[in-house]
C-alpha cells in the first residue's frame, strides 16, 4: 500500500514538507535539500512535478504586517523502504504521520491542495505500472 508523508505545523494544520530555493538550486534540488532537512529523509527517487500553488499571507516578523505573496513548486518523490523520519525540531514542524494514499485528501488541512495530490495519486499509479 502507497502512503504519503504528511508534516503537522504548530498551527495543527497537515501539509507537505517545502521550503526557500537557494541561488542556484533548480526547483528539484531545492525541494530534495528541504525535505532532507524538515524530515531527515535521504536517497530520495524524483518522480515527477506535480504542479504549483499560489497563496497569500501576512508576514509579521518585525513592524507592521506586510502581504506577501508565494508560489509554492511541489514534486512527487519515492523514498527507501527504510527511510526513517527524524524531525529536527525547528521550521514549525511538530508531528508527522505517514498516510496511506486513499486517505490523502482527508488528512490535507489545504483544500487548494487537492489538484497537487490529485496528480501525486496518478503519478504514483503511473510509476507503479512502469516498474
């Protein structure tokens, strides 16, 4: 049975690990390098671009709150049999629950989200037939 990676924010909200692109970093690497550091997860296998997502928020760091907006990218990976997730207490990551794939749309606290998983299911089904 396929399961997908769910990561639990302070906020409560389920969602997918993502992250900031460094210089030079192509969409891929960046999201291989943020994984790797919101799960600990290694050897990851690309499967494909599932799409991206636009949103707003208001960013509050210092000063008044400004709007800010994001595209986020996001892309299907496979990760090793043994793959062990190892949180590493920062970036606002709480928990983490590895969801079989028919639960997926019931456990995504984003409903902007459910094209992206969408396409994830079908990829993943895509890929298990060609392996």
């Amino acid at each position: 049975m396929k399961e997908i990676l769910f990561l639990k924010r302070e906020d409560g909200r389920w969602t997918f690990p993502k992250g900031k692109q460094h210089l030079g970093e192509s969409f891929v690497v960046a999201a291989i390098r943020e994984i790797g550091e919101e799960t600990g997860i290694k050897g990851l296998r690309y499967v494909g671009p599932l799409g991206s997502t636009d949103f707003r928020y208001m960013e509050r760091y210092q000063g008044p709150a400004k709007p800010v907006a994001k595209t986020v990218h996001f892309f299907l990976f496979e990760a090793p049999k043994d793959a062990l997730v190892k949180l590493p207490g920062t970036e606002g990551i709480v928990d983490y629950a590895w969801v079989r794939a028919y639960r997926a749309f019931a456990t995504l606290s984003y409903r902007n989200m459910d094209r992206i998983v969408a396409k994830a299911l079908r990829l993943m089904v895509e890929d298990e037939n060609r392996s």
